[in-house]
C-alpha cells in the first residue's frame, strides 16, 4: 500500500544521487555492502519478533529485507521514502524477495503520515542528506517512536575518504564533485553530527558506534568520484569548474590508478547513533 503527500511539503534540499534507473542499481548493490553493518545495529537493538518497526527514507530496499526478516509475521515493518521512483523500485524488489507484508508511505522524513508514539524502531540510514533538514526529520523521528523504544540513524561522514598513493585525478575530481555538492545543499559530515540530532530531538544516554573499509577492488563505476563524473557530468563541469577535457583525463588517469593493485581507497566513516525515547 501507498500514500501520497502534496508535493509542497517536499523539503528544499535536492537528493543530489536523484532516482534513476543507475542510483536505484547503484543503492541495490550497496545494501548487499552494507548489510553487516546494518546487522551489527540492530543486533545492539536486539530487534525481535512483534517488533513494528520504521525505515525512513528506505529507497529501494534500505534495511527493509534484513527488518522483516528479524520481526517476522508477527510484528510490522513499514518504508518511507518521498521519491515515488524509490517507492517503485522498492515495490518490485519486496515482489522479488516475497517480503509482501511491508508497507510503504511516500512521505518527507520531516512530516510522515503516521501516528505518534507506535513504533518500537525508527531507522534511517543515509536519508539526513543536509544539516539543515536533518533536525526536522530527527524530530519527527521521535515523534512516531513509542516511548520506551528505539531511535537508530546510520550517516556517512567523508572524513575517512581518500585515496593512497596521491592522485591528483582523485583530488581534481574530489574538488568539482564538493562543489557540485555543496551548490545542491548536501552535506559530508552529517556522520559526526548524529549524536548532537539526537540530543537536540530530545534523546539521551546515546549509543554511537563507526565502522569503515577498504576497498582494493580497482576501479569500478562506484567509486565515488567516478560516479559523480560518470552520472553529473553536467554539473561536474559547470558547477564544478572542471572542462570536458580536464573531466576526461581525470576520468582516464584516475581508473588507471585504481587499477593497480597497490592503490586503496578508504570509504567514508560510516557513523550509527541511538537512543531510546525516554517513557
Ligand atoms: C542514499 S539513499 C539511501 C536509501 C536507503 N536508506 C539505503 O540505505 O540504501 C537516500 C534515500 O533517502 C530518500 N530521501 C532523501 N531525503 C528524504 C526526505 N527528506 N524524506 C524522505 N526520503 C528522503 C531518497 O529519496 C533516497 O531514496
């Protein structure tokens, strides 16, 4: 099931990654990645059967699959997303995997459409995609979380990011990409901020935890700054001060770099904070 909001009560910020066909591929793949850490999570929040339990801004499949499986048939697992095209892709991978009790809200984080205090567990992992939206959507996160239960925010903060050896490709690019970025209102270290959202939405005695990896896998079209160059093109040449020809190069030198075994790149710090709401 689905409901709609008006589109008036979409916050400001634009969700850069968009909602195409690739940043859906793009989150699937993903979510296979981030699976255990999404695991180790919910194992601290012992989250059982019966649970009713919340992803906010779940896209595709968010931690709705790894949800279901721990609340089982005799608790709730509902998705809120504001894209209608996540919402869709979200539809066709529950089909896929028989998860058919999930529900799904097309909803802002900021103003869901659900009754206050009836979730055990409100989750979102990547869906704070600006501090100044963040402490709207924190709050109302609170707002839906039974007394007594959990609120549980999963948020990357670049400052682990890089590249070793040097690349100037890697910086080139890193530099229009945070451009782009910070045009659109994104920001990169909401990871640190998690526990001061919770505190200010009212929560304390907060839990926050990292994880990070490495990848040596060579280049692949997900590296953050291929991305970007491969995907905004436009804007990583407009917005980002780059020219197509500097872009391509870049493009050229960096995949090639990445290609050699000794090269790594370190992924952002991923950062979970929870709390209980006070009963
Ligand atoms: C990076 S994706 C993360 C998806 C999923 N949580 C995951 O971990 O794979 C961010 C998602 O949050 C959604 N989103 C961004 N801002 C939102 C908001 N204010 N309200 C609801 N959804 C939002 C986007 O549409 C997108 O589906």
């Amino acid at each position: 099931m689905s409901m709609n909001v008006p589109a008036e009560s979409r916050p400001a910020t634009e969700y850069l990654f968009g909602a195409g066909d690739e940043e859906i591929a793009r989150l699937l793949e993903r979510a296979g990645r981030r699976r255990l850490a999404s695991e180790v999570l919910l194992d601290q929040l012992a989250v059982a059967p019966g649970w009713n339990v919340l992803d906010v801004g779940c896209g595709p499949l968010g931690i709705l699959d790894l949800l279901a499986e721990r609340v089982g048939d005799a608790g709730s697992v509902v998705g809120v997303d504001r894209e209608p095209a996540m919402l869709a892709a979200a539809r066709r991978v529950l089909a896929e995997r028989a998860l058919n009790r999930v529900r799904l809200v097309q909803a802002s984080a900021a103003a869901m459409p659900l009754p206050a205090d009836s979730f055990d567990l409100v989750h979102e992992r990547l869906a704070l995609v600006s501090l100044a939206e963040a402490p709207d959507a924190t709050a109302e996160m609170v707002r839906v979380t039974r007394p007594g239960g959990w609120v549980a925010l999963q948020e990357y903060d670049h400052v682990s990011l890089l590249c070793q050896p040097p690349q100037p490709a890697w910086d080139l690019l890193m530099n229009a990409w945070h451009r782009v970025r910070a045009e659109a209102g994104m920001d990169i270290t909401v990871g640190r901020h998690l526990p001061g959202l919770l505190r200010a939405a009212g929560l304390g005695d907060i839990t926050v935890e990292v994880h990070s990896s490495v990848r040596r896998s060579g280049a692949d079209g997900h590296v953050l700054p291929l991305y970007m160059a491969a995907t905004h093109r436009d804007r990583m040449t407009t917005v980002g001060g780059l020219t197509a020809a500097e872009l391509d190069g870049a493009v050229a030198d960096l995949t090639a770099h990445l290609d050699d075994p000794n090269t790594i790149v370190v992924n952002p710090l991923l950062f979970q904070a929870w709390a209980r709401k006070q009963s």
